[in-house]
C-alpha cells in the first residue's frame, strides 16, 4: 500500500485536470478564509500597530543583518521546533502532526500534478512513501493530541468527545489524513467491483472541503499568525522595546513548595 499512488487509479473516474483544479480551489478556500478572518477579527491590524508603538520604546536599533539573523533564528528554531511547547509530549505531538501535514501536502500535490495521468511518467517510489508516510504522522500526532493533551481535557476534566468549533481545525486535519490512508489502503487491493474505496474517497474529498472551506471558523489561520507573532516577538527582544513589557525580574522564582508536588498542567 506505501508504494501506492493512490491519484493515478482515480484518474480512471477523475481527469486530472479536475483533481487539479479541485487543489487549486482548496488553496483559493485558504487565502479567502484567511483574509476574511483578518478582516473580521483585526488581528493583522493590532499587530502591526503593536509593532509600530512598540518600536518607540526600542533601546537599539538594529541593523539588517542582525534583523535577518533574528528572523532566521526564529524560522528554525521557535517554528521549525515549536520551541515555545518546551521539551515534553505536547511538543513531539504537535511536531509529529505540523511535519507529517507538511509531507502530506507537499506529496498530494506533486503527485497531483505530475503523475496522475496514465500518460504521464511512473511516480518515483518516494513520492507515495512520503504521501503515507505523512498521512501517519499527521494521524498519530493529532490524535494523540485530541485524546491525552488538550488543555480542556488534560487540565479541565473534559470528555475528549467534546467538540467545539475551535476544534474544527485538529479534527478535520486528522479525517483528512485517515480517510486517505483508507482510501488508498482499499485502491490497493485491487479487487474486482469494489465500492467500499468510493466511499471513502468520498470522506476523503468531504474532510478536505471542511478543512479548507472552513479556515474562518477554525484555528487554520493560526497557522499564519503565530510565526509573524514569534518574529515579532524575538524582533522586540533583540532591539529592547519588549513590546512595552517590564523586563524580567532580577529576583528567585518563589512559587511555594506546592509547585512540587506535581508537573504544571493547570492553564
């Protein structure tokens, strides 16, 4: 099954210009949403004003390279790590899910574009490894997450059934990638008639809509806020203004000894 590349059999249903045409449409869904939630919520807005008051109480100016330098920092090890999450299991599930999207997605659209015809080359064998491969990751990340590690449920005693809209976002990202694996688990078998693989392409093509048609009502546009914030952040630090923060306190921490009686899990 990890060698199959499950777009080149739906080609026979599908032309491949439909189901580039359907990518390009979900990309569109993304920008679009992501827009109107700048619009709606202002968030774009306050940060740049931020930004700009807080630049007044700067302390050095920096120079070019020391920006590009702090940027760069920021991109590998605050994103590319999500350092902020600490070392710990909340950490290894969000880079387990953020990495395994990346790969899902990236391989979705090479496959999509260049070897889902039956006229065009065989897909190199990595490409469908990378596809499953991602599509796992993903689903063991978000799960994990969705089960032991969210905040309502690790820390406030909630049921992990319990659904609210900002779970949207976790939620569709982990039906994508399961139907998908089913999907092309069930194309690979290659039996005669089989009907069970439609549907859940099916699944597959709903759960896509839902995650990129409802990025306004979701976190998606998370996903684009939070690095322009980490910059923004680090950018602050490194010329002092601290976004008009005090500076820490040159004192010990003093929380009691309660604080060791067990591991901080109350947000």
């Amino acid at each position: 099954m990890i060698y199959n590349n499950p777009f080149l059999k739906l080609s026979e249903l599908v032309p491949p210009i439909a189901m580039q045409g359907f990518l390009i449409t979900m990309i569109v869904l993304v920008i679009l949403g992501t827009l109107v939630d700048i619009i709606h919520k202002k968030n774009v807005k306050y940060f740049f004003e931020n930004a700009k008051k807080a630049k007044k109480s700067a302390t050095k100016e920096l120079r070019a390279g020391e920006k590009a330098s702090v940027i760069a920092k920021t991109i590998v090890y605050d994103i590319g790590t999500t350092s902020e999450l600490g070392a710990g299991k909340r950490r290894v599930a969000h880079l387990l899910g953020m990495y395994g999207t990346i790969l899902f997605w990236i391989a979705s659209a090479v496959m999509i574009f260049f070897y889902s015809s039956s006229s065009s080359s065989t897909a190199p064998s990595a490409w469908p490894v990378i596809w499953h491969v991602g599509a796992i990751m993903t689903v063991l990340g978000g799960s994990w997450f969705w089960f032991f590690l969210r905040v309502d449920v690790y820390s406030e005693a909630q049921p992990w059934y319990r659904i609210i809209k900002a779970d949207l976002f976790v939620l569709a990202l982990i039906a994508t990638s399961l139907f998908g694996l089913i999907w092309s688990y069930l194309q690979s078998l290659n039996l005669n008639d089989r009907w069970d693989d439609k549907v859940f392409l099916v699944l597959y093509v709903i759960s896509n809509l839902v995650l990129f048609g409802g990025v306004y009502w979701s976190k998606f546009a998370h996903m684009f806020y939070k690095p322009g914030a980490a910059i923004q952040k680090n950018l602050a630090e490194a010329d002092g203004s601290r976004d008009n923060l005090p500076p820490e306190a040159d004192a010990p921490e003093k929380f009691g000894l309660g604080i060791k009686r067990e591991a901080p899990k109350h947000y």
